[in-house]
C-alpha cells in the first residue's frame, strides 16, 4: 500500500551536551514515495563476451531515485539509469537478472526504500563466434545401429557436439567424439551429419556432406554339420547336413584351407584333383548378409584315386607289308595312359608303352588274314576294352604291278573316254589316271571317261596301276585324244564266247560301221579287253558264271550301245604246286609232319597220306599222326588241294619211325646252366654222353644241340682221355644267340694266347669259324693280371659254380658282372659292376649306373641276370649297405635309354616300398618286351614290412606296377628258379610244395601259372600229366634244374624228376616239354 508523507524541510540546530552546536536545515515539507516501490518493467537481457547489456523501462514510481541489479544472485550495483552493463561473467552460462527500484521516502526524504526485485529474466554471456562445422564424420554400420565417430573441434569454448539423423536432432549435447545410434530398422539407410556448439550456446552449420550408413545383420550361422566326403575318379564327392537359419544365403567349401567353391544345396562335386593325393575339407555357412560361420570342424579327409580306365582307342588301321602288317591307332588323351594291348586273332601279341602308337607285327605269312585290336591301360592297371571291330590286316608283298597297257583314249563330246587292259596282277585295286602329268581320276575297273574338256585340244593321258597295297607301277605309255563331236556306231552283233582255262574268248561279228576302230569287252559294264579284230580273250577269272557284253569304237572314240550279254563259265583245271619242305618228327606212338606253305592263292587245305592213305586233312602246315607203332617206319607225303578240287601230285616222302623217348645214362645239365634259342631249336647243355663220333672221352663236356637237325657239337672238346665234370669252359654257365651260332660263357680257362692271368674271363665263340673273342677287357684292351674279367658272388641261397652271362638274340651284346674298373670310364666305386659288350664294335658299357652314368646308390650284386632278347633292358639285383637287395631293370637304348629303376617294389596302403630279393642264378626272369620282370621275394605283398620264413615267386607288371604270385598261396616251401615265356603271360617256377592236386613227391618239381586264368599246371609231370616219384633221398640243390619257356606251351627245362620211363638214371636230365599236348621229348639221345 502506498500512502503520501510530508516532509518538513527547512534548518535548525541541534545540539547535544558537550558537543558544539549543529545547524539544521530549515524544515520543507515535501511529498514522499511509499516504502515498496513496484520493479521496473520491460526488462531485457543482451549477451555479450562475458558480459550482459541488462535494461528497463523507468519506473513510474515517485522518489525513484535509481535500480538495484542482481545477476546470478549476486548484486551487481545500482544505478539511476535504466540500463547496466555487468562484466566479468562466465561465457555460456545462464544467469537470473532481477532489478528493483529504489526510491526515498520518509520526512525529509533521508529515507531510501528498495521495492521488490522483478520477476528474474534468464540470459547467458556470448563471444559472438560459432564454433566451425565438425570434420571427419565416419558412420560403421551395426546390427540395427550405426557407430559414429568425428574429428575434434579445435575451438578453446567448445562445449560439445549434436548429432542430426536425416536433418532431424536425436542427440542432446554430447561431450565425446562418437556416438551409436540404436534401434534403427537394418537395411534401411540413413544419412547423418554433427554440429558443434560452444560454451556460448552457439551452434556451428552442419556437417558436410551428410554421412550415410545402412545397419544390417552381423550374426554369423553357426558352423555347418555333417560334412561327409566320398572319393572318386580326380574327385571328391561332399555333402552335409543343412543349416537351419532362416536368412542363410550358401556353403564355401574349403579344401586344405582355400576357398575352392560357393554352393546353395548340400552337395557338391570339387573336381579336377590329382588322384592319389590327400585333401582335407571343411565348409563355412554364409547368410544373405554375408556373415560367416566358423569352418566345419574336423576337417574331412578324402583321396581321389584312378578308377576309370581308359577309352576305347580309335582309330586302329592295319596297313599290310610283306610279311608283316603295320598298326598305327590315335593316341589316347588320358594323362595317367601306361600303355596298350595289341590283340591279334583275340589273343595278346604284345604291350607297348603310353607315346607309342604304332606297331610293327612282323613274321606274318602273306596271304593270311589276321584280325587286330587293343586296349588302352592306366598307370593303375585300370584296361578299357578292345576296340571293335577287330581291324584287320592281310600282309602280302611289296612289289609294284606292271605298267598298265591297252591304254585306249576315246574321244567324245568335250570328253574322252579311256580304257585299257586289266592288269594281269590279281592284287591290282585301282588305276589313277593322269591328263598332262596331273591325277585327274581314281578308278577299279578299266575304263573311265574324263569330261567337261574343251573340244578340239589335245590332251595326253597315262595311266597307273595301283595295287591294294599301294603299290604304284610305272606309267603307262602315253596316250593323244582331241574331244570331239561324233555319232556312236551300232552296238556289236552275234556275239558270242568261249570258256577258257580260267579265262574265256569273247567273239563277235564286225561291225558294219565304217569308222569302228575297236572292240570293248565288258563284265558287268567294266571293259576288261580292248580288241581291234573281232575277239578278246579276258585271263584271271575264276571258276564260276562271268557275262559279257561288247562294244563297237569308232575313229572318233565315240562308242556303241552295248551288244546282247552272253554268259559263260570258265574252268580251272590246274592243281596247286606240290607242297614243299616236308619234315618228320617221331613221337611215342605218333608222328608230327610240317611243310612249307604253298604259294597258290585258291588253296583250300592239304591231306597228310600215310603209306599211300589219306590220314589227316588240315588247313594249316602241321599235323599229328597218332596210333602209330613204335618202331616201325612210315612213309608220309602231303597233297595240297583248292577250291575247284584240284589236287597237287604227293609231296616228296618223309619217313618217320615212331620211338618211346630215350634219356642217356649218363643224364645232362649236371652242372652249370641251360641256354637255348627263343624257338627252342638251339639248345646248348652238358653232358657225358658222347653225342658225336669224335667225343670218345668220359668227361662233362657242353654240346650245341640242333633239335631241328638232329645234330650235336661240343663247344670246346677234351682230350680223349679226360674225365670227370672238372674243366672249367665246359661247367661254365652258357648263353646262346637265335640261330645257334654263338655261344657266351665265362671260364678260367686261357682260351686265347693273350689271355694269361688263369682268372675268370668272358668268351664268346662264333661256331661257324670256330673261333673265340675275349669281351671282359677295355675296348682294344688286355686282361688283368690280378683282376678277374668276371665274377661269381657267393652266398648262402647262391648255388650257381659259375659267372652268369647274358647274351641278346643276334649274339652281338653280351652282358656280365666284373670288378675290373678300366672296362669303362667313371668306374669309380671299387665295388662290382654289370658290362655289356658289343662284340661288333668293341664297346664296352657300364650297365650299373644312373642315367647320367654315375653310380647307383647299390653295388651289383650277382649271379642273377638277365637280358631282353633286343638287348634293350637288363635286369640284376644290387644291395647297400642301408637297404634291401634290390632288382633294378636298366633301359639300355630305345625310349629311356639310361634309365635305371627299381623294379622289385610292393604297393600297399598306399605307399610304395622297396622290397629284398634273391640272387641265384635263374632267380629272375624278363619278358621279351621287358614288361614284366620274375622275381623271388620273402617280402609280404600286404605288409612288406615284414617277411614270410622263405622266398616266393612272383611277376611284376613295370608298367603298371602290379605284383602277381605265381604259386598257390603257400608261404613254407621255397620258389625259386623262375621262367617267364615271351609275352609275359605264363610264369615259371620250381619248388618242393604240393601245389597241384598229386604231388607228393616231396621234391623239386617246374609248375607253370598262367596269370590271365590263373592256372597252375605241373611241367615235371609224364607225357600222361602223372606226378612223378621223384628223386630218392633229402632234398638237395642238384636236383634243382633250370627252366627256359620257349612259349606259353614249350618248355626247356633240367630236372631229376622222370619225365619218361626210359629215364632211370636218377640223375638230371635235360627235357622239352610240350603242356598243350604233354608230349615229352629228351633232345639228348
């Protein structure tokens, strides 16, 4: 409430006691405000830096005398204007101004009143600046978030930052440089930007550009189940249990830890793998977000392996020679290819390694047809089948026909038509005809008409005979036509024709046209005779129904329309040639007789007579007369017979007396070896017997055998008065060449003047001259007068007394062991080695080395040794002292010449290993392609690792690598002493073990495996398959023999067993032994 107060103004004077008086004023009297003035109005509030602009309204109130100012509570003076600055404040901070009105009252207005403060009014010191716009913004997007982050802001007053989404504050004011935005939708985007504001309150521009970021799902699948592998062929095969989220997008599979494939199913194929080679798999889930699950755990293991076999090989054509047929096929692509089977008539020929394809077949008989395919093989024995059809190929000669005559050129409208005279050849196929030098034509018949020439020029024609073989003749005289315009004259007329010896005479009347030059005789609308008179005979027909018709030419080679057909049957009257080469070969109670094939093309077959009466009709050049009486003669002669009936006279006799087998007394093959040709004809043993006049002494001694001639002849006779099995050129062990000419040994003996050292040394003779070379020495070079040429390493299953050599079917290459280190150069190791020598040349090779010649990691390590009958590959054992002895066959020439690898090795749980053999002479074996390689192990195939009590015999595939027993499964008794015939097909070997239904002879008995069927066939049985007795007494090494397979049926071989009743010397004996019939034979008598 206010109310009015008067004040007395005017002077008076006070006084108090002791104190001098005061004058006061003269009281006046006034008007007053009340005592609570009402605050001002209008009050603002400015900020500036550190400070803030307060102002007012003036109050209405009476006595106003001035303001009061409070800021932030505390009081900041007064003043008598309406305005105030107050300094000194704080930046940014929020301050409460209140302002009160002061006025004076009272009497004498020496009161002052303060009214009440105003209603506060809210304000905050600025500098004036805003921060700048915030830098470096960066969004990371999250699952259903987006983290933020900025630069700092370098401003001294900043207070903070604000973070705007899409435009819009989400943020209050934030002290940090990072901020994450939640909640959000994943997968949509959103665009942010920052500000920053300082202690002012004042906001900086945005951010720019506006940062955008899009959450999406971080979770990983969990890690896939189930992973299971199955190999293949250069594959694996994978499948697993599917994941069960709902967002999941596919499987990576890894293998060996690298991503190799993105799949959406459950399966999948990793291909194009390397067979035999270990992988290890695992598999990762990832969802439509790509977030990865761990890797599958444990890894899944798998090895592809080989276990498609090759295609079908193509392209098999068979292109004959004379003698002999030449193959060539398209090679496979396979890359593990080993090689191929050629099949001739559906039996295996040969084997030819993978790089080849072509294949000489040679020692064929002309004429005859032979039917070939082959297989394809991988490196793990995988076979596709044969081709088919079976191709095939008639080998015949080489030579060229004769130039073609009769060549006739007849000319026609812008055309000339050629004829001529058909080749006497019968293997004629095709003529090419040539205008001007240039093939223009290839025909079968003997006319041909080359057209579209241009009239009136000339043109010379010649013509050449081509046989199915190939083969082309000469050209034939040349001959003129000009193509011209001109009217074909009447066919001929009453023609006629007459048979012939295999021909026939064609007649006819003469024409009546004027310009007719010749006559064409046609069979079956082929000119096969050109004839200027009125009759053509046509040669080379065969016995049967031939037509004809004739045809008129006239000067311009314009030629009739054919004349009526006349039909006519020529003869065949002339027999084949007599058969020649007519052999005999005596049996228990039979014959065998052989003969040349006869060269007439239309034979049919041959009888075989017997005193006179037919016995035997065949088609081939053997057979076997049975039945017979031993001891009495017969006379046999072969006729050779064709088609049309026609028999040859009898052949020249042979007289055969049939015998029981005889065996000398005194035995063979006692000691030393047993060597023969590859056809068994040659056979070089030892023996007492005397077999020629001249031997008249009681002495072991090595003779050459000529089954074929029936001859014996000592190698190097003895005196008269020798005796005993001592010498030691005559218990050598022997090789001998294909045509019996040259035999190999090795002997102490001086056998030649420069031969001085009583050592032993490797000889060849030559028996044609009778002559002896030295070969263990350098090339041009001398025995060694302390170093023996060769060697016999001994040991405790060696039975061999003497050097093994071997020796190449020509006799030219003859390989054995020898210490000597001047044989050839880089002979370094002072151990034993392998030598070859080439007797033509003087060579010397060292055959126990690597392909650069350098030494093996093994010494050579004999007897045992053996050669291809090529000389291409020789196969010796060698040892060390830190492992196995070994067999190695060395590629001595052809593809891979140099070559040495290690042949007796067993594969098992996948991992190869080397395995020891025996040593003996005899104890391995080589095919004639070197394909495949006997040997005698005590290794287990299935567990090399380890050994049975004793050695078994086995064949082993180099190509493929597969090791195959050759005896029943028994693993007690020894085998040993192997064989393998030519073509690797039928193993070889001896052994005390029953492994046939009957043997129980307890001794040592030749069994034959065949390794297609799998048959085991005893070869020490009788003519009638009977087991033997066998020898009396222990066993012991001189009833263990030696065998040569001559083929997969003949057999060579020395033996204590009885193979004839007439053998009851209970010695060893030498034997041939025929398995497909069981006839027996002693070639020594």
């Amino acid at each position: 409430m206010r109310a009015l107060a008067l004040a007395v103004v005017g002077a008076a004077v006070l006084t108090t006691a002791g104190v001098p008086a005061t004058p006061v004023p003269t009281p006046v009297l006034r008007l007053a405000s009340t005592e609570d003035p009402v605050p001002p109005t209008g009050i603002t509030v400015t900020g500036q830096d550190a400070a803030l602009l307060v102002r007012w309204t003036a109050s209405g109130e009476t006595g106003t005398n001035g303001y009061r100012v409070v800021v932030g509570g505390v009081d900041r003076g007064t003043t008598t204007a309406t305005s105030l600055t107050v300094t000194g404040l704080v930046n940014g901070t929020d301050y409460a101004v209140t302002v009160a009105t002061r006025t004076r009252g009272g009497f004498f207005g020496l009161t002052q009143y303060e009214g009440r403060p105003s209603a506060p009014v809210s304000g905050y010191p600025r500098d004036g600046v805003a921060p700048a716009a915030p830098t470096g913004v960066t969004a990371v997007r999250g699952e259903r978030q987006v983290q933020l982050s900025w630069a700092a802001n370098t401003e001294p007053d900043l207070a903070g930052y604000r973070v705007l989404r899409d435009g819009v504050v989400v943020t209050g004011t934030l002290t940090g440089r990072a901020f994450t935005d939640t909640g959000l939708t994943n997968d949509v985007t959103y665009r942010y930007t920052v500000q920053a504001v300082d202690v002012s309150r004042q906001w900086s521009a945005s951010s720019s550009p506006a940062v955008a970021a899009t959450p999406t799902d971080l979770t990983p699948p969990a890690a896939p189940t189930g992973l299971t592998a199955v190999r293949g062929d250069g594959r694996v095969a994978l499948s697993w249990a599917a994941n069960t989220e709902s967002d999941l997008g596919s499987y990576r599979l890894l293998r060996d830890g690298v991503e190799v494939a993105t799949v959406t199913g459950t399966s999948v194929t990793d291909t194009g793998l390397t067979n035999d080679t270990t992988y290890r798999y695992s598999l990762v889930a990832v969802d439509t977000h790509g977030n990865r699950s761990p890797a599958s755990s444990p890894a899944v293991a798998a090895t592809p392996t080989d276990l498609t076999p090759p295609a079908v090989p193509t392209g098999l054509a068979a292109a004959r020679g004379d003698g002999r047929v030449d193959l060539s096929w398209t090679p496979n692509t396979e890359p593990d290819l080993a090689g191929y089977r050629v099949f001739r008539d559906g039996a295996l020929l040969t084997t030819v390694p993978a790089g080849t394809t072509t294949l000489a077949d040679t020692g064929l008989t002309n004429d005859t047809t032979y039917r070939y395919a082959i297989a394809a093989v991988d490196t793990h024995g995988n076979a596709s089948a044969t081709s088919a059809p079976a191709v095939p190929g008639t080998p015949t000669d080489l030579t060229a026909p004769a130039a073609p005559t009769g060549l006739v050129a007849t000319r026609g409208d812008g055309e000339v038509a050629l004829s001529w005279t058909a080749s006497p050849e019968p293997d004629v196929a095709s003529y090419r005809l040539l205008r001007d030098g240039v093939v223009v034509a290839t025909v079968t018949g003997t006319s041909v008409t080359d057209t579209g020439l241009t009239n009136d020029t000339a043109y010379r024609y010649t013509l050449v005979a081509v046989d199915g073989h190939g083969n082309a003749s000469p050209p034939s005289p040349p001959v003129d036509a000009t193509p011209t315009d001109l009217t074909p004259p009447p066919a001929p007329t009453d023609v006629a024709a007459t048979a012939g010896e295999r021909s026939a005479t064609v007649t006819w009347a003469p024409s009546a046209a004027g310009d007719v030059v010749a006559h064409r005789v046609l069979r079956d609308g082929v000119v096969v005779a050109t004839s200027t008179g009125s009759s053509a005979t046509v040669t080379g027909l065969e016995p049967a129904p031939v037509s004809f018709t004739v045809v008129a030419v006239d000067g311009h080679g314009n030629v009739s329309p054919v004349s009526a057909t006349v039909t006519v049957t020529p003869v065949d009257t002339t027999a084949p040639a007599v058969p020649t080469g007519i052999t005999g070969r005596a049996g228990d109670t039979a014959a065998t007789v052989g003969w040349q094939p006869v060269a007439d093309t239309d034979v049919a077959g041959y009888r075989v007579l017997q005193d006179g009466d037919v016995v035997a009709t065949v088609t081939g050049t053997s057979a076997t007369v049975s039945g017979l009486v031993n001891g009495t003669s017969y006379r046999f002669t072969v006729v050779a017979f064709d088609g049309s009936g026609n028999a040859s006279a009898a052949s020249v006799a042979v007289v055969v007396v049939p015998a029981v087998g005889t065996v000398p007394a005194l035995g063979s093959g006692e000691t030393g070896g047993l060597a023969a040709s590859r056809d068994g004809r040659f056979v070089v043993v030892g023996t007492r017997a005397q077999l020629e006049p001249a031997d008249v002494n009681s002495a072991y001694e090595l003779y050459l055998l000529d089954r074929t001639a029936g001859t014996a002849t000592r190698i190097a006779p003895l005196a008269a008065a020798a005796t005993g099995a001592t010498d030691p050129t005559n218990t050598a062990a022997p090789a001998v060449s294909d045509d019996g000419r040259y035999v190999a040994l090795a002997t102490t003996a001086a056998l030649l003047p420069a031969d001085t050292n009583r050592l032993s040394d490797v000889y060849r003779l030559d028996l044609a001259t009778r002559t002896w070379v030295l070969l263990s020495v350098p090339a041009g070079g001398r025995v060694s007068a302390t170093v023996a040429g060769t060697v016999l390493q001994t040991g405790s299953s060696v039975h061999a007394t003497s050097p093994t050599v071997a020796m190449s079917a020509d006799g030219d290459l003859v390989a054995f062991y020898s210490a000597r280190a001047d044989l050839g150069p880089r002979d370094t190791n002072g151990a034993v080695d392998v030598y070859a020598t080439r007797v033509s040349t003087g060579a010397v090779t060292r055959v126990s080395t690597t392909a650069t010649g350098t030494d093996l990691p093994r010494t050579a390590t004999g007897p045992a040794l053996a050669l291809t009958p090529d000389g291409r590959f020789a196969v010796f054992p060698a040892t060390s002292s830190s492992g196995p002895l070994v067999l190695y066959r060395k590629t001595l020439s052809g593809a891979g010449a140099g070559e040495a690898v290690v042949v007796s090795t067993v594969v098992a749980a996948g991992r190869t290993t080397e395995v020891a053999v025996y040593r003996d002479a005899g104890d391995v074996a080589v095919s004639d392609d070197g394909r495949y390689v006997a040997l005698v192990t005590a290794a287990k195939p299935t567990a090399p690792g380890s050994s049975w009590s004793t050695g078994l015999a086995y064949r082993k595939d180099v190509v493929t690598g597969a090791l195959a027993p050759l005896g029943s499964g028994q693993t007690a008794a020894w085998e040993h002493q192997v064989g393998l015939d030519p073509t690797g097909r039928y193993g070889f070997f001896s052994t005390t073990a029953a492994v046939v239904p009957g043997d129980v002879n307890g001794h040592t008995d030749v069994v034959r495996r065949d390794l297609e069927t799998g048959t085991l066939t005893l070869v020490t049985a009788d003519a009638d398959g009977r087991t033997t007795t066998g020898p009396t007494g222990a066993v012991a090494p001189a009833e263990y023999g030696r065998v040569l397979p001559v083929s997969g049926d003949l057999v060579l071989l020395t033996t204590s067993q009885a193979l004839l009743p007439a053998d009851t010397n209970r010695l060893r004996d030498l034997y041939a032994k025929d398995l497909s019939t069981g006839a027996v034979l002693s070639p020594v008598r």
